[in-house]
C-alpha cells in the first residue's frame, strides 16, 4: 500500500467509480484501512477551503 495508490483509490470511491471494497483492492489495503485513510484526509466540520 503507497500513499499514491491509495490516493488513487480514495478519489475513485469518492466519485463513485468504484465501490469501497474495489477500491481497497485498487489501493492494496484492506476496506478498514481505506475507511480510515478516508478519514483521516476527510475536511473537518466548519473547515473553509484555502485560497492559494
């Protein structure tokens, strides 16, 4: 499991590409690990995007 193919997997689930289970194969981690990673880049409540 890389960052990267995770990422990828990430984005695919989001947009409803793929579900989560493929998604996980995709990323090469278990659905636990991807719902977490899921999280952990998820925006927290309130939170504003930045203008860069």
């Amino acid at each position: 499991m890389t960052s990267k193919s995770v990422a990828t997997a990430l984005t695919l689930y989001r947009a409803r590409t793929l579900t989560l289970e493929q998604a996980a194969t995709v990323g090469g981690c278990s659905t636990a690990q991807l719902e977490a990673s899921a999280r952990a880049f998820a925006p927290t409540p309130g939170e504003s995007p930045r203008d860069d």
